[in-house]
C-alpha cells in the first residue's frame, strides 16, 4: 500500500531502489534460470511477473516498487526479491540501504553449524555404512566417506553453502544420475522441506532457502504448486552407481535433538547384494 508523503532524500532512494530493481531484473537470462519460452520478449531479461513469481510477491505490488512509487517494503519481502534477482551480499545490502531498512539478515549462520566433534566420530565409525547429519532445511552438516561414494559427489569440492540436498540434486548432474527414482524423490523431497517449514514462516533463513531452490529449477516451482506435505519417514531408496549398477538401501533417521532438526541419515543394504555392493564400492575407493 501507498505510504505517507516521502522526504526529497527519501523519494531520491525510492526512485534510484527502481532504477536498480530494473537493472538487476534485465541482466539475468531466463533462460539460466530455467524459465520457460512463452511468446517474444521485448526486452531483455527477466518479465516483471517473472519476478513476482519467484519472489511469491504480488505483480503489481513489485511494479510500484520498481516504477518508484512511495510503498512500503518489508525485509522479508525486499530480500526474497533480492534472491530472486541473483543479487550478492554488496548488492542485497545496497538493496535495502536504499529501501531504508537496516542491515539484511545473512541467509546462513555457520557458527550455528558447525559439526560436533561427537558427531564426526560417530560418523566415521558407521563406515563403510554410508551416513549424513542435515538439518531441517536439508543442508549437509557432516557426512563420511561411504556417502560420497556413493553419491559420486567430493563435497570437499562444494562451497559450503552448496552443500544442501534439495539443491544439489537439483543442480549437480552427477548427484541426480546416482538417485535411480528421481520423479518419487523430488516430491518427496518438497513436501518435506514445505512441512518442515511451516514452523518457520517468519524466517529469514527458510524464506532465501525456499527463494533459491524457486529461482533454480522449473522442477522446484512445479512441485511446490502442488502444496503436499509429508514428514520425514525412513524409507527404501535406490541408487544408481556406475561401479556396481543400481543397489537399493534402507534411510533410517536419528534426531540428534528434537528442537532443532539436525538428523542423522545412515543408508543400510536391504539384502545381501546390496550388501554385497557397498562392500565393492568401499573397495574401489572413488566416487
């Protein structure tokens, strides 16, 4: 909604907040993003509705916002748009500098992450059992050897704000090639992170979490329009790995604490050939 009448310094910031809301939206390429090709673009970059649509905020709304008109513009919103326009930490700070809110609320807290000398230990004695701690938005807190092998992936490698599940799957060929069932494990996956989340609706950690996987994948959007939700459950998956063909394991979860979401995921051979082949794979030694 319209606000009070603006100050000549604060019209001068609405107007440039514009200028680089328009700027941001006409850089990107949609087609990275995986948006799909509807009719001829006049312009380049991404459509004002595009943007609302991967923010979740109204089209009109962002349409003042962008035009520089006077309305109000909470952080949640401000950065959920900032997620959706791709914009680094200078460029979110700028971001709400110039909307006059204060200093954005880092999407990660890693001191708050950091893994449990008890938890590596555990984790190392359950090899070759391949295992993994995440939290409740799915990023990987821990994980031992036997997991990388499995899943093809040396995490060592992956910046430690990539090292989420939902996303990596979304995002790295070679960690979905191992998932043998992808179209049951994607909405599973959603449906999980989406129930999960509704205690979690005012924060901003979840609220950039949700944004990135939007502004990622087609599969993500499509999915999350179904609103299902689910809780975590142990389950059988299967895995598809070049050494041994596909073997299936069985998820069993553990809740290190009951506040605050981490779990512990241990992946255990169902039969004997299953058995059999991540005793290979342990041998073999690579991804």
């Amino acid at each position: 909604m319209p606000s009070a009448p603006q100050t000549d310094a604060a019209a001068h910031r609405t107007r440039e907040l514009g200028t680089f809301l328009r700027s941001r939206r006409e850089s990107l390429d949609p087609v990275r993003l995986g948006l799909p090709r509807v009719g001829r673009r006049r312009t380049p970059g991404l459509r004002r509705e595009e943007v609302a649509q991967l923010a979740e905020v109204g089209v009109t709304w962002y349409t003042w916002l962008e035009q520089g008109r006077p309305i109000q513009a909470s952080a949640r919103s401000l950065g959920a748009i900032a997620v959706a326009l791709q914009c680094s930490a200078a460029e979110t700070r700028h971001l709400f500098a110039l909307a006059g809110l204060g200093e954005p609320v880092a999407p990660h807290a890693p001191s708050c992450e950091r893994l449990s000398t008890a938890s590596r230990i555990l984790l190392d004695q359950l090899d070759p059992l391949p295992a993994l701690i995440q939290n409740a938005r799915f990023d990987i807190l821990g994980y031992n050897p036997a997991y990388s092998r499995l899943i093809g992936v040396d995490l060592t490698q992956v910046p430690h704000e990539d090292r989420n599940c939902i996303y990596l799957a979304l995002t790295h060929p070679v960690w979905r090639s191992r998932l043998a069932d992808w179209n049951d494990i994607l909405p599973r996956m959603v449906a999980s992170f989406r129930a999960a989340m509704a205690g979690h609706l005012e924060d901003p950690q979840w609220g950039a979490q949700l944004q990135r996987f939007l502004s990622i994948s087609a599969d993500f959007r499509d999915t999350w329009q179904r609103n299902e939700v689910r809780s975590i459950e142990n389950q059988s998956k299967r895995f598809r790995h070049p050494l041994v063909g596909v073997l299936e394991l069985q998820q069993v979860n553990w809740w290190s604490a009951p506040r605050n979401g981490d779990r512990l995921l241990v992946y255990v051979p169902v039969d004997a050939d299953s058995e059999r082949a991540l005793k290979r794979i342990a041998e073999d030694g690579g991804p």
